[in-house]
C-alpha cells in the first residue's frame, strides 16, 4: 500500500481546537496539549501515546504514536493552534523531523518480527501531498531536515553504511556519502558561512560536516586525526620497511582506538621484521638487526590474541634461537623455544615446529 492511500483527515486550519483538542475528524482525537512531552489520544478507536516533535520555527507539531498495538501508527501534523492538518500510517517510526513549512520527515523501520533488512524514509508536504517515499535494503534510524523543506536525509546500517540526501521537491536523491566509520548516524542540517551543510555525528559530537554534493567542508579534531592515521596507513603499503616503520610509528601514537591500535601494532611488527630480513641479507647479524627483531615481538606480543600476533611471536623467537644456537648459547636458545612452547600452551594454538620439538628436547 502506497503512501498517498494511508494519508486521511485534513482538518479546517481556520478552525479553533476545541476544549478537549478532539478535533474534526473521527479517526484523530487529541486529549492533551500538543506541547507536552507526551500526547494522549485516541486513533480509530484506540489508545494512543504520541511523542511530540515541533518544527524549529514552533509552528508545526508534528506526533507519532509510541504505543498502541495494530499494524498501523499514527503520524499527525497539528498546527500552531492545534488544529488536526493530516494524518497518516507507517508500521513502526523511529525518527521525525519537521520543517518550518510543515514537511515532514520519518523513518519507517518496519514490523519488529521481520528481520528482513530494510527501512523507508517517507517525506509528506503540509498539504498532505506525499514527495518521498524510498526503500532501503539496509536498516535506517533517524532522519532530518531542512527548515525550509527543500531537502531531507537518512542514513543506513551495516552493510551499506551510507548517508542520503534527497531533494523533496523532485523527490530525487541527491547524494549518496559512504559512512565506513560511522553506522547509520544521526544528521543534522545547518547554514555555514551561507552553505547548506549536512551534519553527522558520532554519538552526541559532531563528527563530520557534507555539503549537498557530498564534499566534506567540517571536520571535528577526531576526524582530522582519523584522517591523518588513514593516510599514514596507505601512504606505508607501498613504502620500503625503514619508511613504512617511520609511518606506522606515528599512526600508532595518533590513534586510541583499541581495535586500531592492534591492526597498527601488528603492521608495525611486520615492517620491522621484513626491516630485519633486508638487513641481515645485506649487512648480516649486526645490532639493528636484532633491535628490529626485537621490536617486531615487543608489536606480536601487543597482539598475542590473534593469531597473526602468535605466529609472528613465534617466527621471532625462532629466529634468535637460531642466533644463540649458533653463537654456543643453548640455554638463551631453549628459552627462546621455550616461549613459543608457553605462548602455545596458553591460547591452545600450535606454534611448535617437529624441529623445534626435537631442539627442546635436546637442549633440556
């Protein structure tokens, strides 16, 4: 069922809201100021509680139902004098935003038993004519708009991850901006410096600012410093291991996210033993050698709960074993082998070789 034939009961705005905000339509009875945090009324028979949104301009109360059973919730856009202007249906809203003429936007996430991933973003103009009415094969939450109800946005969940802006009055999309980093983020729209800017946020900040093209015009501190690890990161894929070591180093010191500082750590310590391998082809065991070998397991270690991280403990301690073993210096060399023995016994993971088995053995 389209949008238009779930859009009922355009009230007189000329009229005055009676005593009890019952208004000229049946299906819509409104029992409590529009202005409270919550809203009784009655919708076809039933009992409502509304949330209340007003538009910035206060002129505009739009309210959608938070409870009541059935398949079909309630959206009411009231006027300033609390007059029904429309009504219509969605199954389940999760966001509304209102414009200062009276467009509304709302996020329509669907029955809660379907698990189907999807959402719609409907847009209804104040005289009740629908604009927008767009799916989503990817779950959305909340929504905004403009002020002057030229445009509105949504943003979806993994796996799209994806901010939209559409314009209402051709209800065309205008832009698509990818959000790896972010997950359905709350939008908000403003003017700067006389450009229209589209707002997402991380949690209650403000993250990220996007023009209607999608060209990003406001960074927050947190982003600029994400973007300068992001950059650090590709500029070290293609980069000699003395270079790379020097780039990692400093996206290491910018980042504070745990998940990051691993995946940096562990870069780290294939850059310093891909640097050891290229010094001892060229220079042999010399002190930088076994300083970055060194390094390399002090970054595997930061890692040990992964096993990238355990193997690469392992593969170090081998290669000084092997050092000791020929320098004469069996106990240092059983301790090596003896550490990658720990290491496996503690997370259950195989790291010993049959050799070196047999080397513990011996040395024992």
């Amino acid at each position: 069922m389209g949008l238009l034939s779930r859009i009922f009961g355009s009230g007189d705005e000329t009229e005055s809201a009676s005593s009890n905000h019952s208004q000229s339509n049946p299906d819509i009875v409104i029992e409590s100021p529009v202005d409270d945090a919550y809203v009784h009324g009655v919708f076809r028979g039933e009992r409502i509680t509304f949330t209340s949104e007003a538009s910035l301009n206060d002129q505009w109360r739009c309210l959608y139902g938070r409870s009541g059973g059935g398949d079909e919730t309630p959206i009411v856009l009231v006027t300033e004098d609390e007059v029904v202007k429309y009504a219509f249906t969605v199954t389940r809203p999760q966001d509304i935003a209102v414009a200062d003429t009276g467009d509304v936007a709302v996020t329509d996430i669907g029955d809660a038993n379907d698990q189907t991933l999807g959402g719609t973003l409907a847009v209804v103009a104040p005289d009740g004519q629908p604009c927008i009415e767009h799916e989503f094969d990817a779950n959305i939450w909340e929504c905004a708009i403009t002020e002057d109800g030229q445009y509105a946005s949504t943003a979806t969940h993994n796996p799209d991850r994806a901010v939209y802006i559409f314009d209402i009055e051709s209800g065309a999309l205008t832009t698509k901006f990818e959000t790896p980093n972010l997950n359905a983020p709350a939008q908000e729209f403003e003017q700067k410096d006389g450009e229209r800017v589209l707002y997402l946020f991380d949690g209650d900040e403000r993250y990220r600012g996007i023009d209607l093209n999608g060209n990003t015009i406001w960074r927050s501190q947190r982003l600029e410093k994400q973007d300068r690890i992001d950059e650090l990161l590709a500029k070290s894929e293609d980069a000699p291991p003395a270079e790379s070591i020097d780039l990692l180093e400093e996206a290491y010191q910018l980042t504070d996210d745990e998940n990051e500082t691993k995946s940096i750590a562990n870069r780290f310590a294939d850059s310093h033993w891909q640097a050891s391998k290229r010094i001892r082809e060229e220079q042999g065991d010399t002190d930088e050698w076994w300083s970055h070998l060194n390094h390399a397991k002090q970054f595997y270690y930061e890692v040990e709960s992964w096993y990238d991280g355990r193997k690469g403990v392992a593969k170090v301690a081998r290669k000084q074993a092997k050092y000791h073993l020929k320098q004469g210096q069996e106990e240092e060399a059983l301790q090596l082998l003896q550490e990658i023995a720990a290491l496996e016994d503690e997370h259950g993971t195989q790291l010993l070789t049959d050799a070196d088995k047999r080397k513990i053995q011996k040395l024992s």
